[in-house]
C-alpha cells in the first residue's frame, strides 16, 4: 500500500457526501439526491432528487435489493437499481428521538432511535414496532445472523435476540467512553470507541482479546476488511490495522468526507470525497 496513487474520478460541489458501494455500482447521497455510478467508469446509471430540502443529518446504505436512507426522524426505502422510492416513514417526532443509520436482515429494518430505543419496520406490512434497549443512545449496530449488536455512547456493547428483540448479553469496552463505529468479520465484532482504541471484540464469548490503544483521534468509522486487514477511516487519515492482532500496518492521507460518511471500502478500492469531487485509490 505504500505509494497510494489518489486520482480525481468525479468532479462534484458538494456539502458532504454520504457513499455506499455493492460490487457493480457506487451510491451517493448528494445534497437532495442519490445518484448511483458504474464502478468501471463513473457513469450515472441511476439518479432520484429524494428530499425536499437540503439537510446534514442523514445516512444511506446499501444491503441486498434496497438503498436506505435515513434524514433526522425518517426512514426512505428504495429500490437500488433505479433509486426510486419504495416507502417513507417517520419514526421518530423531533430531536429526542431522531434515528441513526440503518442495518437490513432480509425482511426488516433496524433502525437505532436516540435515547436507547430501537425501530424495527417489516418490510412487507411497512409496520413498525419499537424496543427499549438501552439506557443511552447508541450510533452504530450489525445484523449477525440471529442477533443485533450494538455500541452505546455509554461504553456498552450489547448483544439483542433478532427474534425477541431482548437484550441477551452487554460488557462495557472503554470506560464510559463513546462507541463510534462497529464491524463484524469472521467471529469478530471490531468496535473504534471515543477512548481512541480500536478493540476486536470475540463474538462467542463477548470478551475483548485485541486492543490497540491511540489508534484513532476523532470520530473514526471503520470501512471493512482487506487482504486481512481492518480499514479505518479518521478525518483524511485511513489507517490499516492486522485484523488478528491489531498491530498497526500503515498510516496515510486520504479524503474522507464529513464526518468520515463519504468514504467507501469496495473491494480493494478505497474511493472518497471531499466537498468538491470523488477519489479513488487502490489498494492492492
């Protein structure tokens, strides 16, 4: 990875993106819009002015057929193949319960709401039921199999029943501390946390086995895993960490979007953003 050639793929004024990526196509959340690009060339294949107005509080994913969007205290399903919108619902009322991204089984849409509370909407009936659990609100959580895990902002990872929706298992990681970003791999359940660590978590017996301190310096997110490393992203620094023991590999610049939403993982590429275009850099 040393001597990471960054090119300009798209050129793009911008108040912050947020990107998503399957195998074939990049999705981009621009200002009003999501706009889908051939990987291959960065043509638009797909492109739907979604909102209404401009806004900042909003995340978007990709996972099986569907591209979720979420924006304050609403949820926007759509199709990701031609980005237009299945469905919309608000589930949250202001900024005491405003939702925080999206993770997708293949018939549901868990959906963290602030103040420890989790939406779960069915997709084939669109309804909605909601699950207390937490103390505190959480920012990020995964879908493994047949459970849900969560980080709060508290420090407690938590692990759900998918079926019950009731909390089985929780261990605190950092101290109090602010858990920002969660990734699973292989038994592993990866965690970067406001204490700037990143801990690798053993899904078995949720205990942490790995730890590198002074890892991250703000609000880092992790991208995935390559080549056997663990990706992560921190204000235009991506950094790549031994994913079996979190031994440091290599540090360098990269544009990472606000908040570190507008960077993707996608295979062996690293694509990102800045407020004026879309990068790409390989990693292999």
């Amino acid at each position: 990875m040393s001597g990471l050639s960054v090119r300009k793929i798209l050129d793009l004024e911008n108040d912050g993106l947020n990107m998503d990526a399957d195998g074939q196509f990049l999705y981009v959340r621009c200002k009003r819009a999501v706009c889908k690009y051939n990987l291959t060339d960065m043509t638009q294949a797909a492109w739907n002015e979604v909102f209404k107005k401009d806004g900042k509080a909003r995340s978007l994913s990709v996972s099986g057929d569907l591209a979720l969007l979420t924006d304050f205290c609403d949820l926007h399903v759509l199709s990701k193949y031609d980005l237009q919108e299945q469905f919309a619902l608000r589930l949250g009322e202001n900024a005491s319960s405003d939702i925080w991204g999206a993770a997708l089984d293949s018939h549901t849409v868990y959906t963290a709401v602030r103040n420890g509370k989790m939406a779960a909407v069915d997709l084939s009936s669109r309804s909605v039921e909601y699950y207390g659990i937490a103390d505190s609100s959480f920012w990020d959580c995964r879908v493994v199999e047949n459970r849900i895990y969560a980080g709060t902002v508290r420090d407690e990872l938590i692990e759900i029943d998918k079926d019950s929706m009731r909390v089985i298992r929780k261990t605190e990681l950092s101290g109090n501390k602010n858990i920002y970003s969660l990734f699973h791999d292989a038994g592993m359940l990866f965690a970067v946390s406001q204490d700037k660590t990143i801990k690798a978590v053993e899904l078995g017996s949720l205990e942490n086995v790995y730890t590198a301190k002074k890892a991250v310096g703000g609000m880092a997110r992790i991208l995935g895993i390559y080549s056997g490393n663990l990706i992560v992203a921190d204000s235009n620094m991506v950094s790549v960490w031994d994913s079996q023991g979190l031994r440091r590999r290599e540090t360098f610049g990269f544009p990472t979007g606000r908040f570190n939403k507008g960077i993707v993982l996608a295979g062996g590429r690293l694509i990102g953003s800045d407020y004026h275009g879309i990068y790409d850099a390989d990693l292999g």
